[in-house]
C-alpha cells in the first residue's frame, strides 16, 4: 500500500472525527456557551451545509492549481477551524470554526479521491478510493463515542486540541508522502510519467457536467444516501421506541452499524474494480432489501441488530465505485468527485426531512425505512438505467480515460 494512501485515509479519519464527535458533545457545548439545544445543533446542521458548499467552491476555486498543494492548504483549513472550535471564547466563534473547518471536507474526498487512484494501477483505483475512505468509516465507528469518551474526561475542548493533532500528522504525512505528480491530469500516453503537468482549468471542469452519465451518477448517489441516511436519521427511535433496546443500548448498535460501514466499504471497493456497474447496481438493491425488511422485523431486537449491520455493508458498498465512475465519465474533472460529495450531503438533507414527515404523519417509527427503501429502490432504476446506456456504443468509451 503507498503510503501516499495512508497519509490520505489519516485525514478522512481526522475531517470525518470532526464531523460526528460533536453529536456526543452538543450538551457540554450547549451548557458551556449557555445556549439551546436548538443552537447548539447548528454545530451540526451548519457543518453539513458548509460541506456541500465548500465541495463545489473550493474545487472550482482551485482547478488550475497541482493536487497536492490543494490538499495540504485543504487540510491547513481543517486545521485552522479545528483550532478556533478548540479555543472558541464564544458561540459564535465556535460557530465559526465548525463552517471552516466544514468548507475542505468535500473537497478534500473529491480531490483526495483523485490522488489515491492515480497512485495505483488502473485496475486498483476503486480500492486505492475505499482505502482513503476507510479514515471516514472508522471515524462513523470511533466518532461518537471518542467525543463523549474524551469530553467527558478531559472536556469538550480537549477533543478538538485532538482533531487538531491529528490534523497536524495528517499534514505531515501528505506533505511527506504524497508524490507532487499525484492526481495531476495526464495524456493517456504520459501514464505513470511522474512529471507535473498543469491540471484542467474552471472552464474544463464544468464541461465534465455535460455528460448525462455524471448527472444519473450524481442523481444515484443522492438517492442511495438519501435511502440510507432517511432511515438512520430516527434509527435511535427504531431501537429504542419499536425494538425494545433501552437508550443506553444505543452507542453499541450504532457501532455494529459503523462496523458495517467499514466492511461495506472495503468489499465494495474490490468488487467495483472487477465489475463496477454491477456492484454499485447489487449494493443499491441489497440496501433496498435492508431497509425493506428491516422495517418489517424492527420489532425483532436480534433482527435489528443483524440488519442495521448490513444496512452499514450494503450503504457504503457503492462510495468507491461511485466516485470512480462519475470521475471517469467525468475525464478526471475533480469538480465531478467533489459534486459527488455535495451530491449525497443533498441525499442527506432530503431522506432526513422525508422520513421526519412520515413520522410527523403518525406513520410510526418504522415508516422512515420504509421510506428509505423507496428512495432508494428509485436509485436502482437510475443506477440501472445509467449501465444500460453506459454499455451501448455510443457511451463505451466516454470511461475510457484514465488520465485522473
């Protein structure tokens, strides 16, 4: 494995800490600065925003810029909020420090992804992508827990001076161990020519757009997150309300449900770099089924715990390969990977409101995996739909390039 990759997974590991430890912190917060509950969540709800922001400006901003500079200044930025969250003298700079830190985190999977698959053979590049994920995934695990384990010890303060830390290796690490040349765009015939050369520019980025194969990848993958994540949204409901587990149950569970991420993650990775149409068509329906079911035997509490792990498998099986094919059909456009990011923050937002509404309809708490499996079994058609035309002649050879 390059350690290129290692330093990579490192700062997924670190943006995706910052992400959920916050969620086992937001009373300690919320008591600390003398604000509601409801405030305090926009330490949440703000970063998701500045994510799907900063995925699209960020990227756009610094196209013509080589891929490694980008990624250490990306990784400087989380740093910088990291730190202002760790002192923050008030709520608002708190606030602050969570959107800057929020504004690299697309961008650094969007172009991040780029730089690992380039620094494998091209038959490993959905691998090399779910290795840099796997920092996420097991941030989705340790998250949560890390937050409350460490704010309840030390503060909630100290758990930002650690993501602060972490921060730091991460730099380093990139800064040593990426190679300059990493995820520059390259003539098919310069492949493996470890020479910079400039990538695309603004312009070139945004005609990626004008490929319907990017947009029934981006469409796919809102809908199979916003599946997913509709029903995560209110699982603690599910457990606690229709299960019968008690509220001290719900940390474990929730990790059984990260374990799943990460499993998924690393299968799906592998299985996209043999077949990634099929994989990324059978993990969207192996989640339909989930959720599916799941909403049947939610009563069942050994049901619930099996299902809620392979909702986590079937959920993330399709991140790597996702991103690989929408920056194939995108000719290696960072713009494109990191849309995909933007593109599942939306899926978030819409499974997240969809499943609330079922429940405020008085449709119980199972209703939002019964929603889940609808959203997604649409993703299915669109996935579906998107390999059809994908193989017709026509289309076959618009993933050709391997110049990402």
């Amino acid at each position: 494995m390059p350690g290129g990759l290692v330093a990579l997974a490192l700062g997924g590991f670190g943006i995706g800490l910052t992400e959920f430890l916050i969620a086992g912190l937001l009373p300690q917060v919320a008591s600390s600065f003398a604000v509601s509950e409801a405030a305090a969540g926009w330490l949440i709800s703000g970063y998701a925003l500045s994510v799907a922001v900063g995925a699209i400006a960020l990227t756009a901003a610094t196209a013509r810029l080589p891929r490694k500079e980008v990624l250490l200044g990306l990784v400087a930025l989380f740093v910088i909020g990291n730190l202002l969250s760790a002192v923050a003298p008030s709520y608002s700079v708190m606030l602050l420090g969570r959107i800057v830190a929020a504004l690299c985190h697309g961008s650094f999977f969007g172009i991040g992804s780029l730089v690992a698959r380039s620094l494998v053979a091209p038959e490993r590049k959905s691998r090399a992508v779910a290795v840099m994920f796997a920092g996420l995934t097991l941030a989705n695990v340790l998250g949560v827990p890390f937050g409350a384990l460490v704010g309840e010890r030390w503060g909630w303060r100290a758990a930002f001076w650690a993501v602060t830390a972490i921060g730091v290796v991460a730099l380093a690490g990139i800064a040593a161990l990426v190679p300059g040349w990493a995820g520059q765009a390259r003539p098919p015939a310069l492949t493996g020519h470890s020479g910079p050369v400039p990538p695309s520019g603004v312009r070139a980025q945004f005609r990626a757009f004008r490929s319907w194969q990017v947009w029934l990848t981006l469409t796919a993958t809102a809908l199979g997150y916003g599946g997913m994540f509709g029903a995560f949204s209110y699982i603690a409901y599910t457990f606690t309300e229709v299960s019968g587990f008690s509220p001290a149950d719900v940390a474990w569970l929730l990790m059984v449900y990260g374990v799943g991420l990460v499993v998924g993650n690393l299968i799906g990775g592998r299985a996209a770099d043999h077949d990634r149409d099929r994989t990324l068509i059978l993990a969207l329906l192996g989640l339909t089924i989930t959720l599916a079911v799941f909403g049947l035997l939610a009563g069942s509490a050994i049901a619930s715990v099996v299902l809620v792990f392979l909702m986590g498998v079937s959920g993330f099986a399709g991140v790597p390969g996702m991103i690989t094919r929408v920056t194939d059909f995108a000719h290696g456009a960072a713009l494109a990977a990191s849309a995909n990011v933007s593109a599942s923050n939306v899926g978030n937002a819409l499974g997240a409101w969809l499943g609330g509404l079922a429940i405020t309809a008085g449709l119980g708490y199972t209703a939002p995996l019964h929603v889940g499996a609808g959203i997604t079994l649409v993703s299915v058609i669109v996935m579906a739909v998107a390999a059809h035309h994908a193989r017709s002649p026509a289309h076959r050879t618009a993933a050709a390039p391997e110049s990402s």
